[in-house]
C-alpha cells in the first residue's frame, strides 16, 4: 500500500510540474532560448520531489542531517543539475530566468546564502520582480539563527507588497517583521489586508485571524478578551524550549575551515526524518549555545511541540549543505524530552563518512 502512494505522489508531482513548465518551455522556445536550460529546469523540479518522497520513504535513522548511503545518488544528481545550471548562468549571467530557478532550488535546499545571492541577481535584472523580493528576504529570514526580518529583508517585503498588493507570502511576511519588531498596529493592519485572500476557514485563514487579535490586543495594552487569550497563549508560550550547548572536540579542531556552517537540531525520536527544529549558525561562534523552540521549525506542522521525544544533534558542515556529506563534523546529544529544562551538551568529535 506504501509503495502504491510513493508511485502515486510521484506521477501527481510530475504530472503538476509538467503542466506548468512545459508552456515556460515553449515560451522559451519562441523567444529563442535554448532547449537545454529548459530540460534542465524540467530535471532540477523533478528531482527535488522525488527525492523528497525518496527521503521519506527511505531514512530511519538517524537524521536528514545525518544521511545514509540510499540518499547518494539523489544528492548527487541535484548537485549535478544545479553544477549544470550553474554553468549555464556563467555563460549567460543575463538569464533572469535561470537566476530565479537557481534561487528556488537553494532555498529548498536550505543554501540560504547562495540563495540570496542568485535572487540578487534576479532583482539586478528585474528589479520589479516581487517573487525575488519575497525570496529574498524569505532566505535571509531562514538562513539567521533569530528568524529576524529586519533591514533589507523588511525594505523588500514593503516594495513587493507596494507593487503587488495582493502577495500573500509577501503580506504574511511583512506582518511577522512588523510584530518581531513591537509594532503590533502595523502587524494587524497588515494581515488584515491578508485575511481576505485567504480561503476562508482554512487553517492558514484560522491563523492569520489569530494573530490579528493578538497583535490587537498587544496594540491596546490591555488585557486580552477571552478569545485572544488562546492566542496570546500560543504566541508568547512558545512551547518547548530545548538549550543546547555545543563544542568543538579539541582534536577536530585543525579540520575546521573558514566559512564552516553549524547546525544544531532536534527531530523525532519515531517518525519522519525532517527536524522539527534546527539553528543554523557560522562555525567561528564555536563554542555556541542555542535554544531550539517551534519557531525553528522547517514546516509548521512538525514543530518541536508536535513530538513527545527528540534526537539532538550538531553538525559542521563543509559545504553548508543540510544534508550530511564525507568529511563533515558530528556530535551527539542523545534523546530527551521535548518538555527537559535539563540543558543539553554536545561535543563534536567525530567524522562523518
């Protein structure tokens, strides 16, 4: 039965790509592009989620952070794709178009710096373009151990919702910098103009309207009504709240390169691989402390507070790459409860193969 729903998603999500790409093709085609960028386009969108579906069906243990051999080949084949897209961007820095599926790729792939960056290049040959301003600023977003949204990311999001009033993700966005940053008027006002994009009585819909009242009720600094409260429970009792100290074994130390990432996660004792909350930090902060709550979370319905259990974890990685490559450096932090105030201490000391 499993193996007939993997075949299934599998030919949904071709089918779906399909339909959208191949007019792009076309398009391309009548305007001269070549053939190969847009195949490529076609194999890089197939093998993100097959491979997605190949992860999950795949990985037990320990972690996507940690890898195992069945994810090689995947790995490798992205990279590839991406080696190729590349290639093809430095022989013609001016395709707009290969810059955006550059950045989508990375993003998905959680290179939030190389994200940003090939959105810089969207936005200095289209300037206009709202979906890089979003992406953009989504990156900087996710690739900062605070989830801040603030200085360009914040200038972006005002211009894309300025030229776009109807962007959802770039509303919801601007709503969220506005609140991290106390100004709660702001942040209603703006998910008001969202609310009504929405479908209404979607769970996203439900959430927007949540928030609105919290962020009202802050505004008013009075007490919340009976119905914010349940809100302003969700907002400001963040859940678990997992410190995690790690170091770097003084034996690993002449193995540690400039530009080195550092990941520090929690994923479920039993269930899927993903982390339900990571930190994503520069090797020079070693020896780092970090605390892991819903808000790292890398899809927002597997949050920390979703699980009785984790598997911490911290890798150091050469490549910046969330799944784990030869070379990289692990340490283990063993499983706890969600709910430990008990601080958690990791020291990196092995190589990961």
């Amino acid at each position: 039965m499993k193996s007939l729903f993997y075949i299934a998603a599998t030919v949904m999500i071709a089918v779906a790509l399909a339909l959208l790409l191949l007019p792009l093709l076309r398009h391309g085609r009548q305007s001269g592009r070549p053939r190969g960028l847009f195949i490529l386009m076609l194999c890089i969108a197939l093998v993100l989620p097959v491979g997605a579906v190949l992860l999950y069906r795949d990985v037990g243990t320990p972690a996507t952070l940690n890898g195992v051999p069945t994810q090689a080949q995947t790995i490798t084949d992205v990279n590839k794709a991406l080696d190729e897209l590349r290639t093809h961007l430095a022989s013609q820095p001016t395709d707009a178009q290969g810059w955006a599926l550059l950045a989508q790729a990375e993003l998905e792939m959680q290179q939030f710096d190389e994200a940003r960056n090939a959105f810089d290049h969207v936005l200095k040959l289209r300037p206009n373009d709202t979906t890089a301003m979003v992406g953009w600023a989504q990156a900087d977003s996710a690739g900062r151990p605070d989830h801040r949204i603030d200085g360009r990311a914040r200038d972006l999001l005002q211009q894309s919702v300025k030229l776009q009033p109807d962007n959802q993700r770039g509303l919801w966005l601007l709503g969220i910098s506005d609140f991290q940053l106390g100004r709660y008027a702001d942040a209603a006002s703006t998910w008001r103009i969202l609310e009504p994009l929405l479908q209404p009585g979607s769970n996203v819909a439900q959430a927007v309207t949540q928030q609105i009242t919290l962020a009202d009720a802050r505004a008013g600094g009075a007490a919340p009504s009976a119905s914010s409260a349940d809100a302003a429970a969700s907002m400001d009792n963040q859940g678990p709240a997992l410190h995690v100290s790690v170091a770097l074994a003084p034996t690993l130390k002449a193995k540690l390169a400039a530009g080195d990432t550092l990941f520090v996660y929690a994923r479920a004792e039993n269930g899927p691989p993903m982390p339900v909350a990571v930190a994503r930090l520069t090797a020079a902060q070693l020896p780092a402390t970090v605390t892991l709550t819903d808000a790292m979370s890398m899809v927002p319905s597997m949050k920390l507070s979703s699980v009785a259990r984790v598997v911490i974890g911290a890798r150091i990685s050469h490549s910046g790459n969330a799944i784990a490559q030869a070379g990289d450096l692990e340490g283990d932090g063993g499983t706890v409860d969600v709910n430990s105030k008990t601080p958690v201490n990791i020291v990196i000391d092995k190589v990961h193969d």
